[in-house]
C-alpha cells in the first residue's frame, strides 16, 4: 500500500522585457526586447549565485513565459551577462519605477546602479492556483489576454524595463569674489553631496546615493534611470571644521550653469537645514549639452554623451553677511475658498524671481531666480538691504506649468508684516499668463523685518529664526481656479416640473450676487442673458457662496417671462429632477432668486449629478463648472378674491350692508402630499381696497388660510368666527362666488387653529369666469385674463357669539339643587331675548334640551339679556305639564345648579312661562371652571372658550307629569331586487345613523343623538321626549375610505349607492313595504341624506293595526303608540366610477435611477390582474401593449378599471431572447404605490418593478 499518486495545480508566470525608449515609465507598442536571458529562482535562492529553476530567452516582441511550476513564491532574475559589451542590454538601468502592477503602469525590476555585476532581479512573486492577477484584478498590459484560459492560475505582469542611463553633477563652490558666480580654483573637495527621489524630503529618509566631491569639487551621479531628483548637501557641512563652516548659498539666479549663477536654494541656517536643490528632472536624451547651455566648469566631462548628462547644478556658498537681509515665502492654491493658506496648498515647482523697485520684470533680468520647493516655500536670502519686489512671471501660468487656469486671490497686502494666515501678497491682474503676479515693493533692512512674536506666524516662519529680524517670511502668493455657474431658464409647458428639450426662454436677465447681498438693491457680481435655447453661463466666478437671480424686468409687460410664475417649491439636482428657483407670487417686484450655491474648485456637480439639458457641455472642465441652476416658469394663474364682515350670519356677502375688512393676513398654503408636509405658507399678503387680496402663483393645488393671530387679542379678526359655523357638513369645492356663499372652514377654534378654504386647483384658461360663476363682488377685476383668474375663494366672518346654558332638570330630590337623584328634562322649548324684547315675538335663538337636559343658546354680542320657557312646554302632554319653578332664584351672580337655580316663579308657568333673572354678557367675563364659580352639571363642556360663554343659568322644577318618551326607527337598506321597497335580507349594517331637532337636519339644526345599524340594517332611537326631529344618513357612511367612529379604514358600508328615487311616496306614515323616507341628494358623501321632520308625539304614533307594517313593527308593541317604526332609507347602485391605470416602461439608459427622455421601450406586453391573483394560473384583467402615446414611446394604459386593488405584470416573454427587454433586469427597489400613505412617486423619482 505504498504506491500513491501526489497531483497538483500548475501555475505559470512571464511577460515582458523593454527597453523604454520615450523614457515613459511604462511599455509602449514596439519597445519588447529580444534574445534576453531570464532566470526563474525559488523564494529561498539567491538570484545570481544559486543554479536558477529555469531559464528562458525572451523572444516575439520581449515575451518570456515559465510554466507547468508548483504553486509557491519565486523570484525572476535578469543575469548581469545580459549587460555586458555586446549584450542585449549593454549600457542599460532599469527604469525608476515602482515594483507593482502590469507593464502600462510601469514594471518590477529592482533598481541597481551596477547591473553588469548584480543584474535586476524582481519582487517575491506569490504563484498559487486562482489566486494569480487576472483581466480584472490588474493584469491589464501587453498580451495580458492571452491567458485567459486559465487566467488565475497565469500571472503574466512581472516585465522589466530598461533604458539609457542618465546623470547629474557638477561642481560644489565658494564665491572667492562675490560675483555670484564659479571661478577657478574656487571648488570645494570633500563635500558630501547626497541624491534623492523629487517626491521625497531630503535629510529625513535614507538617500538614494552619496557622492563626495573631489577634482576641484566636481561631484556626479551616474546611472540614473529618468526621472525627478533633489541634491542635498546635509548640516554636517556647515558645521565648525566642515568644508563649508559658516557659509550660506550665493544669493544668485539658478539659471544656466555656474559661469552664469549657482542652484543651491536659499537658506538662511543651513547648518541646521542644510541646503537643497530644486526638483531635477533627468530624461533620457534631453539633458543639456555644450551647446545648449552646458557652458561651465568640466562641461566636457559628458561629451561621450553629453545629452544624457546634466552638468549644470552647481551649488554655490558665500561667507554670512550678519548684516544680509533675506524675503520669502510661499506659493499657495486656495483649495478650500477660505482666503488664506492651510496646511498641504502649498505649490511646488513654480518660478520665482527678485527685482529692484522700478525695474520692469517683463524686460529687466531678475536679480536672483528660485523654484519653490515641495511644500510651496521659495526664499532670495543674503541680499543687500534695500527695496525690492517678488515676481512670478508669465511663463507659470502657461500650458502645463504650475499655476495653469489659477489667479491671484483678490486683494493684495503691501509690506507690512502680515503672513499667509491673514492674507496674500499678489497684485491682481487681468491676465496672470500675459502679465505675471508681482507684490508690492518690500523694503528690507537689517533688524527691522517680521518676527515670529510679531506677525511672521505663517508656513514656515522658523526657517529664519537664526536671523529672525532680518528676513521677511510673510511675502505669499495666493491663487484660486475660478469657477461657472450656469444653466437653463425653461418654460414648463407640459406641468411635469422639469425641462424638456425646446423649452427654454431666449433673452432672460439673469444676475449673480454674492450670497447674503439683497437681489435689486445690491450690485450683481456677474450679469448674462439667456441664449437662444435658454442656458446662461456665469464664467471666473471666485469660488465662495452666491445666489443667482432672474431679475424682476424679466416680468415686466414685454419681458422674457410676462405673465410667468416660479414652479411651485425647489429642489436639489438638475433640470430632469425640478428647478431651483425659490417661488414668489410677485416676481414683478422682487424677481426670482435661487438658493445659496456653493462653488469651489474641482467640488462642482459632474456625470448623472449634473444630468440635464446642457449638463454636458462643461465636460472639459466638468468639476469646475455648476451647470444645474435652473430655473422653471410656467403660466401664472392667480386666486383672491373677499374678506368680508358677514353681518347676518347667512355665508352670503350684501354690499349694501356689509363691507370688506382690511388689514387681515391672508396665508397660500400647498396642501400635504405623501411625506411633502409643507411647515410655512407659500405666501402671505394683507386684505385692502375693502377686503380684497389675491396671489398669482404656479398651476397646482392649493387652499387659503387665515391665521389663528387674527382671531387673537388685537386681531383684525377677534370676536369673530366664520360664517355659518353650524355647519357639520362642508362643501368639498370652493364653486360659486361670496353672492351664492363663502369658502371658509372652521377648523376647530379659529384663535387656535385658524379658518382655511377646501383645496383648489389653479389651471391656466380654466377658472370661473363672469360666465360661469364668477360674479361676486369686484369680480371684474381679472376680466382681461378672466379665465386665468379664480376671484371667488371669499371668507366672511360673522360676530363670535357669546353663550348661555345650561341645564333644565326636576328637581326629585326636593333641595333646591341639582344634585345626584335628580334628572335633566329632554325637550324644552328655550328661547333667548335682550332685555326688554316681547317674549312673543321672534328669539334671538332657540334651541330644545337633549336627553340630559341641556341647552345652549347663542348671543350676537356682549349685553344683556334674559332666557324664556315658554307656556307651550306646560301644556297638557308636553315635558313640562304641571311642573312648578323650585322656589327662589338666583341672581345674575354666576352661581350653578349645585348652588341655586335661576327660573322665576311664576304662579301659572303654562300661562306666562318661567323667565331666568336678566344676565349681562360679555367677552372673556363670563364664569369659568378652573377657579371659578362654573362649578355644576357639565360645566367643562364650554372650556374651549370658557370666559364667552355662560353654563349657571338653569332651571329646577318640581312636581307635574312626565310624559311618556318616544322612539323613531327602523330600517336602511339596499333595492337589489330592484322592487322599489324592503325585502328581508337587504338590510345595511354598521351604517352611522344621526338624529337632529327640527331645522334643517345636520345643517343647523342641534344634534340629538347616533347610533348604528345592526340585525339587518335597524336602527332605533329611543327614550326621546315627544317633539319634530330629522333622522340623518351620516355622509361618511358614503365615502371611499374613511373610519367611522374610530373603526377601520376603508370604504364606507354605502360606498357608491344613492338614495332611491322620491321619498314617501306611500305618505308621510307608510312602511317599508310600500316605500322609503330618504330624500335624494346627488352627492350623498357631502351631504349625507335627511328624512323629512318627523313629529314624534306620545300616544299618536303608527301601529301595528294601522300604517307600521314593515319590518320589525312588533318591536315597539309594549308602546305602540309612541314609537314610529316607519322611517326607512333605501338605497340603489349608483354608476359605479371607474378609473385609469398606466403608465411607462423604459430602460435607464444612463444609470441615474428615472426615467429621462427616450428611453422609453414599446412592444412591451403589459398585464393588470387583481391582488392575490396568481400570473400563469389566473387569467389577466386586461392586457396591453406598450407604444407611443404623446410622442412618448414606451407607454401602456388601462381605462374603466372598477375600485379595487391590482398589480400589473410584465409577462416573462419580454425578457426572452426575441423580446422587447432581453438581457434588461429591473432597477434596484422600488416605489410604495400606497396614496393613503403618501407613498406616490412618478418615473420622475423612481419605479415601482419589484425586483426577482
């Protein structure tokens, strides 16, 4: 048992040997390199001196490959044979590059300075089965498909590039003669020179090599793969018995070679410091030569080849002048828009120069010339004292430089010692690339310039501190990238709330102003005019905060935007979504403005941020442009029209009479939709002219409201309330005009909550005009635009009144109080009268006591008055038949039923009556519950209002008959068989049922009493003191979802019936088996159905042997005669509505989650089916098919679809390969379709395809 069988995976690696000729880092089409010998070692080998694992020749372009290899860790080795004379690569390095990615980012040769001894071996590379580089995960360059096979187990990304080395020296010095330049025998042995990368910092990491001079100071690096560097002589140097002991860097220009000025950049303490270059970049075949600039000491050293080799960086000392001055210091983008420098802004690389005042920097020749370093810092050290100024010249804005498409912060400090923490020091020009950015002139002066204690506070401000008092550190250059901001002005002539392609306006004014600058009064900072397609663009705009403004001469008669409203409220993102113009009902006056739009370089919306009309057009500088700032108009409709003081109560405004009323706040509000709960009114105005106000807004819905504030203490409006308050049913619309009734709702208390019109919707061309119905007062107004114009939204507002109760009750426990034993006499006839009025004439009001006794009657105003029990409630059979007032009375001192009674005796009360003591009203004097003497039966029920309304006035009665009580009932149902009355089995349950005193039913007559159907539909009020009343269908019973007293949501248990046809027909008395008492009203669900009155009086009712002969008449036979089992309602289908349901199917072409034009897809079968139906078992309600309706493809509807609840179905052949959506699958979520809760929202935000 011992023969096995060990398998493994295979791996492989190769791929690529170049020689970079465009010294670009990377492989480039045509550089592979032939007939190189490549060596495979294990991980635990050591390249070059081990026997390889194998070897391979590169050949076809370069290639190398390794393959069938164990899984494991290897490193590839380029054999230094490959670089000796003759070799393939003689006289190359390999490239400076990093040691990671495919061979387009660079390649993985370790750099060596001597491959011709070491060779160039690579990184460890990991080879393990389906772990190795693919298409995906980085292996991306040369012939990187052609694994693909087995493209994880393949790693072909270790290349190695090579090239022609390059160098850099040339000769350390001691300026003998201060002529800023190198002379003979001024060199400097024994100076240590060290090289770094450009990117690194020199003096805090290992260098890359070190070089002592020697010769006569020459140092040089050879060998250098292309690319940046820095030259560093360290501290060391500069310190006691060190080569250059108390020296410092010439003062001179770092132009050409020495025989012209030295590169060594200025140091004030260079034996802390020490001294660095700038950036050196060394490329292959473009370095100088003898005769293009290479002119100095030893420039022949380099002839062999001398493009290959700079010898031009010399670096120059002189011995420190205690007595030199020195100015600097940094070069800086505001990146963040702040005004000042932070931390990582500063620019490196940039061109600095130093003049004399008055010499021309455009012409003269600089007296010393810098580069900034990495960090942004530049300083001209040991100059003489005198005036100068800095110059960046033209040249660093040009193509490619630094400071390309950047310009000089506004403002500019002049010499006076504030560093970058505060300000800048660049003079602003129109042109930095044709003028340069200069400072002002600096006067330097020993012992006289910033110090750290004293403003040189900014970036770098310690480099002087061996000198601190003779260099100025605070000269700094600030730059920002100017910004634009545009972009459409837009007609909505479709009401979708976005743009569409040919909707913008030509000629618009549209201004920028900087953000907390009033629009129209401050100056703008930018002015434009809308193109012919309506973009307008704002360009070199400093970055900050702003708001831009279409001014209101747009809106002028003649202008751009005549007639023209904001789309109703703002929104983020662009044209597809909305606009973000922030609405104003008088754009005439104050124009439209946007809300504060923040812009800072490269932090600008780009790609489906940025996805409307025009959003691509910044695409060549998309991060620095804001193209979403649109604004949206449409036809401006307006509503008004009377606020009016409703002298008489009856909703109807009489100018003869009655008069407007000035001063009132009048609010637009939008109504709620979904989660949109708007917090403050769209617009607010004041009534004048006699009442009158009037907004003119965007199409859309709306109401109006007047605030709780008017109905306050010092409100234009206290002591008021909306006109006929009684009403429990209120009219859905706000049809007619303030001649045919008044539009407002009271919405509980009006000092609390205010009074509000129903919704309405405002369409162009489709308001009430004077020939259909818009003929109240001052209608006329709009007539040049009438039917743009809905003048007839009026609130008229009648005397709050003042109240009076409370109680009439027997008194059966005989102590002159009410109190527990006693009991509330239902059905006494109250009237109010003022002091001095003849009691048989006309009440002020009247009212009867429900089943508890109560009363409450109305006051028009403050005064005095009395209330009167009639003699007719003492006759014989009525309530109060041979009752007697208790003895005594009380005054009008506020004192309730728990403490007296306040009916005068009377010694025959069905003769003259009972008269309470005369009482005065007033408003907020009146008793009160909390701490008050309002202190008897049901004293809190006036609360909401306490101090206007009196509940101590009542009445006790002792002795009489009571009179046998009444009960009305009997049946609601629906005709299903159509026979025109009753048939057992038809009944309704559940069905609300109201009952009302004489009056006009729910509309001003005083409720009774409810109930709800059951056992069939019946219903039955009992207990009721004889009298008229009126039985109610309650109106909710008829709505589409509503709860009725606090039960479920849904639809109503009459939804979509109608009161049969005619009511009594069989008379006043006739059962529901010859007919029904409702009368008919065609909009039940707003009105309800009432009975006819019905008068209830014991002992006189219908029975059994006579008229009741319907359903359940034996269920009132213990007392026939005083119960009416004959008031039935019955009810009929009415058309039942139907409805539409659509709308688009499309595929989201650019990714931004919505739907925009175009992308709609037709030939889509598209199917309806119920909720709880099963596709592919049930059968479909309706099929369709998606196609182009309104030049829109892609759109499916459903028409006459009965309530209910459904879903569509997009059937799996659509997605097949012959199908309209193959290979398409649906956008991530999806929409709620619930209206109830809010959860609507058209393609315009979403879609609603649940995702399978």
């Amino acid at each position: 048992l011992t023969v096995d069988f060990g398998l493994f995976r295979p791996v492989a690696v190769g791929n690529l040997v170049y020689q970079d000729a465009d010294s670009s880092g990377s492989y480039t089409t045509g550089e592979g390199a032939d007939g190189v010998t490549v060596e495979l070692y294990q991980a635990l080998q050591t390249p070059g001196v081990d026997l390889p694992l194998e070897t391979a020749v590169t050949a076809n372009g370069g290639r190398y490959l390794f393959s069938f290899l164990r899984p494991g860790n290897y490193f590839v080795h380029i054999p230094a044979s490959n670089f000796g004379v003759g070799a393939p690569l003689y006289q190359r390095v390999s490239v400076n590059e990093g040691l990671a990615g495919d061979d387009d980012v660079g390649e993985n040769g370790s750099n060596t300075d001597t491959p011709e001894l070491d060779g160039v071996t690579s990184g460890l590379v990991s080879l393990y089965a389906g772990l190795c580089p693919t298409d995906i995960t980085g292996e991306s360059g040369f012939d990187s498909a052609s694994d693909n096979a087995n493209d994880a187990s393949i790693d072909l990304t270790v290349d190695f590039g090579f090239q022609s080395p390059v160098g850099v020296g040339n000769v350390v010095f001691v300026d003998g003669n201060a002529n800023g330049t190198y002379d003979p025998g001024e060199g400097v042995n024994g100076v240590r020179v060290e090289l770094y990368l450009g990117t690194q910092t020199p003096g805090t990491t290992v260098p890359l090599f070190v070089q002592t001079t020697a010769n006569g100071g020459k140092y040089f690096f050879n060998r250098l793969p292309s690319g940046s560097y820095k030259l560093f002589v360290p501290p060391s140097e500069f310190q006691p018995g060190a080569p250059l002991a108390g020296a410092v860097p010439v003062a001179s220009s770092a132009v050409g070679d020495d025989d012209v000025g030295q590169d060594a950049l200025a140091e004030i303490n260079p034996s802390v410091n020490g001294v660095q270059t700038a950036t050196i970049l060394l490329s292959v075949d473009a370095e100088p030569t003898n005769s293009s600039g290479e002119t100095g000491f030893a420039n022949t050293d380099d002839d062999w080849d001398d493009d290959n080799f700079n010898l031009t960086v010399d670096l120059g000392f002189e011995p420190s002048d205690p007595n030199s001055v020195g100015i600097g210091n940094l070069v800086f983008k505001d990146l963040n828009s702040n005004g000042s420098f932070d931390v990582g802004e500063g620019v490196a690389g940039v061109k600095v120069q130093l003049f004399y005042y008055g010499m021309d920097p455009l012409i003269s020749t600089p007296l010393a010339e810098t580069t900034t370093s990495s960090e942004g810092t530049y300083l001209f050290s040991n100059r003489a004292p005198d005036l100068y100024f800095v110059f960046i010249p033209p040249s660093e804005f040009g193509a490619g430089k630094p400071l390309e498409g950047w310009a000089s912060l506004p403002g500019s400090g002049g010499d006076d010692g504030v560093d970058d923490n505060l300000d800048e020091n660049g003079i602003d020009v129109a042109d930095a690339s044709l003028e340069g950015i200069r400072s002002a002139d600096i006067d330097l002066f020993p012992d006289s310039e910033p110090v750290n204690e004293f403003g040189e506070v900014g970036a770098a401000s310690y480099m002087d501190n061996a000198d601190d008092d003779n260099t100025d550190l605070t000269v700094d250059f600030g730059f920002y990238r100017t910004v634009s901001i545009g972009n459409l002005v837009f007609n909505d002539l479709n009401y979708n709330g976005r743009a569409e392609v040919g909707e913008g306006v030509q000629g618009v004014v549209v201004n920028l102003y900087y953000f907390g600058d009033i629009p129209g009064i401050a100056d703008p900072v930018h002015i434009t005019t809308t193109d012919a397609d309506g973009h307008y663009l704002f360009t070199d705009v400093v970055p900050g905060s702003y708001v831009v403004h279409v001014a209101a001469e747009n809106f002028f008669p003649g202008g751009a935007l005549e007639n023209r409203i904001s789309l109703t409220s703002t929104t983020v993102g662009d044209d597809d979504l909305g606009e973000d113009g922030i609405d104003d009902s008088q754009p005439e006056f104050y124009g439209i403005s946007s809300g504060e739009v923040v812009v800072a370089p490269n932090a600008c919306p780009i790609g489906v941020a940025e996805s409307g009309i025009g959003g691509s057009s910044d695409d060549a500088d998309d991060a620095n442009a804001d193209l979403t700032i649109d604004f949206g108009f449409v036809a401006r409709v307006c509503v008004g029209n009377l606020v009016f003081d409703d002298a008489n109560n009856d909703g109807i405004f009489d100018p003869n009479y009655e008069y407007g009323i000035d001063s009132v706040i009048v609010e637009l509000w939008q109504p709620a939709v979904g989660s949109f709960v708007p917090s403050e009114p769209l617009a607010t105005t004041v009534t004048s002219g006699g009442g009158l106000y009037n907004f003119c807004v965007a199409p859309g819905n709306y109401y109006i409201r007047i605030p709780a504030s008017e109905f306050q203490s010092g409100g234009m409006l206290e002591f008021k309330r909306s006109s006929t308050p009684n009403e429990t049913v209120v009219a859905a619309t706000t049809d007619g005009d303030d001649d045919t009734g008044e539009d407002g709702i009271a919405d509980g208390v009006a000092s609390q909550n205010g009074v509000k019109s129903p919704v309405f919707t405002l369409l162009p061309s489709t308001e009430p005009t004077s020939e259909t119905g818009e003929t109240g007062y001052f209608s006329f107004e709009d007539d040049l635009a009438d039917a743009d114009s809905d003048l007839t939204v009026d609130f008229g507002f009648a005397a709050q009144p003042l109240m009076v109760g409370n109680l009439v009750y027997r008194d059966l426990v005989p102590d002159g109080v009410f109190g527990s034993g006693d009991a509330g006499v239902a059905g006494v006839h109250l009237k109010l009268f003022g002091i001095g009025d003849d009691p048989s004439g006309p009440a002020i009001s009247e009212t009867l006591t429900d089943a508890a006794g109560r009363y409450l009657l109305e006051a028009p105003g403050a005064g005095s008055y009395y209330v009167y029990i009639s003699p007719d409630n003492f006759q014989a059979g009525a309530v109060l038949e041979g009752a007697s007032s208790v003895a005594g009375f009380g005054l009008d001192e506020g004192l309730d039923d728990d403490a007296d009674e306040d009916g005068i005796d009377a010694v025959d009360p069905s003769a003259t009556g009972v008269y309470s003591y005369p009482f005065d009203l007033a408003y907020g004097t009146e008793p009160v519950t909390a701490g008050g003497t309002e202190t008897g039966f049901d004293s809190a029920s006036d609360d909401q209002d306490d101090a206007d309304a009196d509940l101590t006035v009542d009445f006790g009665f002792e002795g009489g008959v009571t009179p046998a009580s009444v009960s009305v009932g009997n049946v609601v149902f629906v005709d299903q068989n159509s026979n025109g009355h009753f048939d057992e089995g038809e009944g309704i349950d559940g069905v609300w049922m109201l009952l009302y005193s004489p009056g006009n039913g729910p509309n001003n007559g005083k409720f009774m009493a409810s109930t709800l159907t059951s056992g069939g539909g019946r219903y039955l009020f009992s207990g009721l003191p004889p009298a008229t009343y009126i039985v109610h269908v309650a109106a909710d019973n008829f709505k589409p979802n509503i709860s009725i007293n606090g039960g479920p949501m849904g639809p109503g248990p009459l939804y979509g019936m109608v009161s049969m046809t005619g009511d009594s027909l069989g008379g006043p008395d006739a059962d529901d088996q010859l007919d029904e008492n409702g009368i008919d009203a065609s909009n039940p669900d707003q009105v309800g159905i009432n009975s006819n009155p019905i008068s209830l009086l014991a002992g006189t009712l219908p029975v059994n042997g006579g008229t009741e002969l319907g359903a359940s008449n034996t269920q009132d036979d213990a007392a026939d005669s005083d119960g009416d089992l004959t008031v039935d309602f019955g009810f009929v289908a009415g058309v039942p509505p139907t409805f539409s349901l659509g709308n688009l199917v499309y595929t989201d072409a650019n990714g931004n989650g919505i739907y925009d034009n175009g992308e709609g897809v037709g030939g889509v079968a598209v199917q309806l089916f119920a909720d709880g139906a099963v596709p592919g078992v049930d059968a479909p309600i309706d099929s369709t098919t998606t196609s182009t309706q309104a030049g829109e493809i892609g759109r499916y509807q459903f028409t006459n679809v009965a309530v209910g609840a459904y879903f569509v179905y997009l059937p799996p052949a659509n997605f097949t390969v012959s199908g309209p959506l193959y290979q398409t699958i649906s956008l991530n979520g999806a929409q709620g379709l619930d209206a109830y809760a809010g959860q609507v929202g058209d393609d315009n935000q979403g879609e609603d395809g649940v995702d399978t």
